[in-house]
DNA sequence: GATGAATGAGTGTTCATTCAT
DNA sequence: CATGAATGAACACTCATTCAT
C-alpha cells in the first residue's frame, strides 16, 4: 500500500461517501461516523485530509458542481452548430444532466441551499454557481436580444431551470427530464421569438414601470 | 399570567419562535433551548403543547403554508374580474406575497424543502403544497386552452414561480418582487396567447412525442 | 358529583392504576403521567392524595401485602381442623393465592423487593413482611417440633415458597400453582414427620455445628 | 496511558462500575454520569464500548452470571468424589459463594429480576440462568432417583436455593451462608432418601400423570 | 376537589474533534 | 499515513413537582 500521494484518491473517496450519507440520511445526520464507515476509513482521517467537518462538506458541493460545469462544457465541444439557441440548448441539457438529477446529487443539492443560508464559505459558492447560470444563458440571448431583453429572458430561463429542477426533486418520483426539457425550449424559443418583433433600437430600451412583458401589441 | 386555555396562544408563540430560530441559525441548528428562550419559555412546554420537536417542525411549516394559501385566498376574494387571467394573477402574486419572500420565511422553506427529503411526514405536506399551485394554475389555464396544454403551462408556470422565488431566496439579497412578477406575468400571458392559434380540436388533442412547444411557425 | 369522600375511592383508584402501569411497562417507567392517564385523572392529582410519587408507591405496596394477607385470613377462617398441618397448609395456599400469583402482583412485587435495597421506607416494610411469614410458620411448626428444629423448619418452609413464587414469578409462563403447592407440602410433611423421631428432650435441644439435620439413621 | 487494546480493560473497569453503581444508588438511579465517574472515565466512553445503557447492563448481568457459573465449576474440579451427594454439595455451595452473597451482587441480582421483566434481552439471560441450576440439579438427582421424582426434587431444592438467597438478600443483615447451606442440604438429604423407599417400579410411578421413563428395573 | 399549565433539572445518547500510538 | 481511544459539550426528551385557577 503506497504512502504518497493518497491525498487525491482519499479525498475522491470522502466526497462520495458523503454524498452517498446525504442521500441515505441526510446532511443533518450524516455524521463523521458515518462517512467514514461509507468510505471505508477511520473516524479520524477525516481531519487529516480536510480541516474539518465544514471543509469536506464545502469540497463536496465544489465537486457537485464541478459535475454540472463538465456536464455544461462536454456537450458545448461536441457542438457543431454555434447558434445562439444550439448554445442555450446545450446549457438546458447539461442542467439536467444526469448527474444532476439522481437522488444524492438532489438531495445534496437541496441541502447545501438550506445550508448556504447560514454559511457564508457555502453562500460564496451558491452565489458563483446561480450567477454562471444566468451568465451564460444571458451571453447567448444577448446575441440576438436587446440588453434589456436578454436579461429578463435569462433570467427567466435561469429560474424556470432551476424550478423545473426543484419541483422535480421534492416530488419524490424519478425525474421526468424529457418534460423538463421539452418546458425549457418552449421557454427558450418564445423568448428567442423576440427578436423578429424587437427591431427598433427604440423598443430595446428599458421600457417604462408599468410594463410587464407582454408585446406591446397585446 | 391565565393558566387555563394558552393551548392556541402558545403554539402560535412557539411557532413564532421557531420561524425566528431558523431565521438566525438554520433548522438544523435551531435547537429547543433556543426556540425555549426566543419564546420566554421553558424548554419543557414544547413537549407539551408539541408532542416532540418534530410535531413542532410540522406544526410551523403548516402554519406557513397556510400563509400562503391565505395570500392568494384574500386575493381571490377582493376579485371583480373573473377571467382565467385575472385569477392566474392572484395565484402568482399571492405566491410572492411578502408572508413569503421575506428571510424568516424563505429559509425555513428551504430548510424544509431539504427536511423533506427524508421525514415523510414533511414530504406528505410539501407534495399537497406542490400539488396545490399546479392543480390550481392548471384549472385556470384549463379554461382557455386544451388540457394538453393547459397542463405543460400550469407546470411550466409553476416551476417558473417556484424558481424565480427560490433564485431570489439564495440571492441573499432584497427579494425583487416586482421583477419576479413581471417575468411570471409575461410567461402567462405568453400561454394564454395559445388560445388563438390553438382554434382547432385536431390540434387540442395532445400530440405525439415530438413536439416541443414551438409556434407551429418555428 | 359528589365532592367529599372521595378520599378513599381516589386512593384505590390510584392504587389500581400504579399496579397496571407496573403491570405494563416496570416501576422505573411508571411516570406519574402514566399512572394518571390509567386511571383517569390529572396529573397533579396525586401530590394532592399521596405527598409524592413514593407515598403513592409505599400505599400501594400496603395495598399488595394486605391482600396477601387477607388472602391467608380468610382460608384460616373457614378452617374446621385445627391441627398444624391444616394451618401450615393455609398459609402455603394464601402465598399461592391467586392476588399473588398474576402478572401484575408478580411484576410489583419483584419491582419492590429492588427498590426496598434502597429505599428504608419501603425496607421496612418488608422486612415485616417477611417476618410475618416465618412467624407464622414457626408458630405452627413449634406445636409439634422443639424451638431450634421449628425455627429451621419455618425458616426452610418460608424460603421455598418464596423461591417457587420467584422461579415462578421469572419464568414468564404462567405461574404451575398445583405444582408449587405440591412441592411445598411435601417439605411440610417432611418436616411434620420429625416429630416422630425427635421425642426426646435433648434431642430438642439445639445441636451442635455438625449437623446439618438428617435423620440420625442417615 | 496506552491507546490501544484497552478494550477488554474498560469494559471490565466499566462492568465493575456498574456494580459499584447499582450498590450505592439501585440500578434505577444507577445514571450513565455516575457510572462513568465511578469508573474515572468520560460519560461517552460507554456508548463507545457498549452500545447503550442496555448494553452495559446486560454485560454487567453476564458477567455476574459468569461469577456464579465459575464458583460451581472451580469447586467441582477440585472434588474427589463423583457421587450425585458430592455433587449436590458443589452446587449448593456455589450458589452461596462469597461472589454471589455481597451487597452489590444481592443489590443486582434482585435489580435484575425486576428488569428482566420488561426487557426481553435480560429475561432470556435470566432463563437460561434459572434453566441452568435447575438442570444440574436434576441431572445429579436423576443419577438416584426416577426422572419424576428428580425432577420434583430438582425444582424444590432449585426453589430452595433461591429462596434462602432472596430472603438473606432482602434481610438487610449479612447473609447467613451456613445457615442456608444447612437448610439445603437437609433438604437435598431427604430427596436422596427416596431412593431407599423408591424401589418398587409401583411407587416409582408418577402418581396422577403415569410413568415418564425411569429404567423398568429401578 | 380537581385541573393542566409550567418548570427546570436530569436522562441517555450523539458527535466533532483531538491525539497518543 | 492511519487508527481508534477518549473527551465533553450539546442534544431532544422525560419527569416529579408546584401552583394559579
């Protein structure tokens, strides 16, 4: 048994008995104890390998998220079509990856939101996640939205993602990814649909309070 | 101080404390002492009034629940006009209620939404919930649309309203009411607009498995 | 309802319910509560009978021995014989009695003999408790046997009938009665017959060390 | 203080503890804070060694068990004569051993009884005990006696034996070994008797219930 | 007489963390 | 590197008791 450069392969090895105790008992009662029998150590290497309990939890939910941004990047290389809705296509899919919308990806997910209310070291990380999102879906609609437009599509989007995602997980039931997908483009191609109204530079302003979004013919 | 008939005051007092708890530390750390001693009470009375912590749990969460229902109910009955569209309005601004997108109030959704996932008993109560926002928006919708679609728009509405919510919880900042209402507000009108393109019985009836969503233009 | 008098029937009624909960879940889990609930009234009702919960245990452990002792009286009375035997044989049957040998009885009983190693009240009361049997063993037995073959013929007699109630008490069936009784006639009869070999005045007299009581042909 | 391997150590520095416990307060005040303290060591120390409080309590009975079973087995190897009498004798001494007839033996004997009760994991210890003695007992005396009549013999003397041990327990006094051990014999003398007047195959006979098995020719 | 609201100390148990080996 | 022994504070919960009504 090798001495050197365990670090790597011990740390992989804690972060999925973490997510494995998340996902049979939840965050609350995964205990020290408990991941440790998961992953097969003693109670004590856990210290050794992350400062504390705080530490392992943060680089877990680093890892579940570094799944979500390879899951997002791998299928934007396979692209061969550098359209503006090929890109938005490709960030839908990859947010409902299937490693993200298995149960300890879910279950883990949900539990460092509720978390991340009172950790700021989580909060950070919540708050980067949420904005690459909203980031990317605006970069695209930008491409053929006015700013103001493409903001509140992105925004939109972003959160209709992230429902679907939700009321998925707190169903209980297997996650219906075609559903969500198929919601997600309707979404995405009424707002694209924008463009061919919103001609005038004049209309791309940020229009007045009273609006709430619909055509200004409706 | 009355010693007969506090049962309603103190639950109510006790639920109040709890919200105040999760508020500051988190459910998770939201012990009985300190709900005890954000109520001016011992810690003893909750077994009392509550059976054990979990009772006490499941009693906020309805109690927070029925908040909401309370919102769009209020709003319901101030209602002249009764068209579907003047009712899906109710439903989503009685979702961004201020009952409900303030700090109290969003972390413990949150933290029930991850409690959930493993007390059945807090599952059975967030399935009714979830159930209750798609049932009603699809009733609405169904007015106007077939049932195909009047289903994708109730749960895409739902979803959307449930994201940009919990989008605007993890924020950590101000909840922007009037932001998420627009977007939401925009998405509806968006499906009613269905109505007039959706003219023919061929087309209610809902089609096969490769339909998206689009305009039939796109 | 009356609102006098209800001394002696709150009493009674509270007894009863302490030998159920006893019955039900041991002395070191029957609260107060329990006891109260069993018998139909409000906690705070006992201080109000019984100066705390160990004047309650005390009364009902009276309770329990005055129906013992009720038990061997009442057979006394409807004796005709009044020979030693006839009285030895009663007392057998009154410890054998049927207010002794049920669950409840047996469950309290073993419940007190434990904690009267620690508690004196209750000590005491045991300990004349177990005098009176031997006391009226020995005073029948001293009809017919000198004082030292008496004292060990009472004190033998009083030790097994307790330890067949004991082995009768701990085997969780229920309680062989016939059984019992036969086994501890026959150790009465054995003892009765010494009668016959013991005729002489110092024989009566205690022996020394050595023996150990046979039969001098044995 | 070395930190390995102190398993057995503990656990046997616990156990001890916990009779020290159970003779100063009764098991049922015997409280996991005092045990611990008794012993010197941390309140968490016992859940890391026993499981729980039960599991402390069932290992302290085994233990005190195991006492019992070694001072009949050490007195049975040093004995030179292998009639049943001889036996008999061991057994008997045994169960009055010095280990067996201390306070914090008496104290736990009779603490256990009761929980054994109402916690099956200790009543089945407790049967097995009981079964044990019986057995033993009835084992030597079948070398003499009919198989009924061993056995009638068998549960007296065992009833016996108890019986002289309870009533010494529950005396308060300090127990009177020779006294009790020159009752049970007396006793297992007059059941050996029997097999001078036991030798017609008529007699031999179980009187109401028929024959059941002795040797045709005893 | 009787209730049940209220207390607060005490219970067994869990747990993250430390550290000698 | 890795173990697991050990700690002690914190936890939810129980309970006998008190007392205003």
């Amino acid at each position: 048994m090798p001495k050197v450069g365990m670090q790597p392969i011990r740390r992989q090895q804690l972060i999925e008995a973490t997510l494995q105790a998340v996902d049979q008992v939840g965050l609350g009662d995964a205990s020290i104890a408990l991941i440790a029998r998961l992953a097969g150590v003693s109670n004590g290497i856990i210290s050794h390998y992350f400062q504390d309990k705080n530490g392992l939890i943060a680089a877990t939910m680093g890892y579940i998220m570094s799944m979500l941004n390879e899951g997002v990047a791998a299928r934007r290389q396979a692209l061969t079509d550098d359209s503006p809705r090929a890109h938005l296509k490709v960030i839908i899919e990859g947010n409902f990856d299937a490693s993200q919308v298995n149960g300890p990806a879910m279950k883990t997910w949900l539990a460092f939101w509720a978390s991340s209310m009172h950790q700021p070291s989580l909060h950070r990380l919540q708050r980067i996640n949420d904005h690459r999102l909203y980031s990317n879906l605006c970069c695209q609609f930008r491409r053929v939205l006015p700013l103001y437009h493409a903001r509140k599509a992105a925004r939109g989007l972003a959160a209709l993602i992230d429902g679907l995602w939700l009321r998925g997980a707190l169903s209980g039931d297997a996650f219906d990814t075609d559903q969500a997908i198929r919601i997600a483009y309707e979404y995405m191609d009424l707002q694209l649909a924008k463009q061919h109204t919103l001609d005038t530079p004049d209309q791309a302003a940020e229009p007045p309070r009273t609006a709430t979004g619909q055509p200004a013919g409706a």
